[in-house]
C-alpha cells in the first residue's frame, strides 16, 4: 500500500491516485496479504463536493397512468420513493463496505415521469474528504426500489412475474469538488 494519501475523492476508482491504472497497480481497499480496509482519507483537506446520479424504472402505460393520477393504492408513490432516496443517501456508509460515513449537506431528488417510465435524478452534496457519488447511486437505486414496490401489485402480471418493469441505465453524470479556502 501506498503511503500517498487517496486520489479525488479515495472511492472513485479504487486507485490510490485516481488514475484508473492497471490491473497489477496497488489497490486502496485490499492490503498486501489480501485483508480489506478503508482508505485513509485523514490527510486530505476538505472540499465541497458534489455528485448527481441518474436512473430509470420502466412501467407498463396504466400504471404510470396511476401514479400520475396518485391513484395507487399503496399512495403517493413519489412522495414515498423521495423519502426513500433520502434515506438511502445517510445511510450509505451502513450498506456499502468501506464506504466513509460522510456529512450530508443537501439531497436534491427530481423525477421525471414519462409515458413508460419514470426518471430519478438524485444530487447530493457534502463538505469533506471524500466524495460522495456513491450516496447519489443509492439514493436512486434505493428510489426507484420503492417505486417498484409502490406499484408492483399494478404491474404484476398473471403468472406473479414483472416483465415490463426493469430499472435501468444507473449512472453518475456529474461530480464535481471545490477546495476550501
């Protein structure tokens, strides 16, 4: 292990120096004899940063017909996926192993319903060491698990299978970082 402090934001890539590298470079999560730990980020100075992740839940017509009615039975679906989401985000650091535990500054969540699906976009922000990309992923893995499971009696068909729903195309499509003064 390197004795060189983290890249960008000690998450992104698993490389010490943020450049992607190669398959034999050193590894930030694994030490020498294969033992897991977390990337010691002490040294860094704190940054503002910020990431937002993207993704898609697909839905048969009806039901995203419903959920713009707010006709679902189990209510409001986007009201209950953005507390999900929310929730995702703190608590990363409890489902993702190694994952810092990181100050939160702000969750932004907006949906996109269209004809055959609806869209979660999640920005997250912090004040710290680390960045904070993978907060933004499980907020809107997390939200659209929760639109699935708000409307999955609607998109159940006969035989109890689901197959016009899927999530889809998670990704982060922006992050940034600013050093503190």
């Amino acid at each position: 292990m390197s004795d060189e402090p983290a890249g960008d934001s000690g998450r992104d890539d698993g490389r010490a120096d943020g450049s992607g590298g190669d398959a034999g470079d050193d590894l930030t999560h694994t030490t020498a004899e294969g033992d897991v730990q977390m990337v010691d980020v002490g040294e860094k100075p704190d940054a503002a940063r910020r990431a937002v992740a993207r993704g898609e839940i697909r839905l048969t017509a009806s039901t995203v017909e419903a959920i713009r009615a707010d006709a679902v039975e189990k209510g409001d679906v986007l009201a209950t996926a953005r507390v999900g989401a929310v929730q995702a985000v703190k608590h990363t650091w409890e489902t993702i192993p190694m994952c810092h535990q990181i100050p939160i500054t702000n969750v932004d969540t907006d949906f996109d319903v269209r004809a055959d699906r609806v869209t979660l976009e999640v920005a997250v922000e912090t004040t710290g060491k680390t960045g904070c990309e993978m907060e933004a992923l499980e907020g809107v893995t997390t939200g659209l698990n929760v639109v699935w499971d708000m409307v999955k009696a609607a998109e159940k068909d006969a035989s109890g299978n689901y197959p016009d729903t899927r999530i889809a195309d998670v990704e982060v499509v922006a992050k940034e970082k600013h050093e503190l003064e």
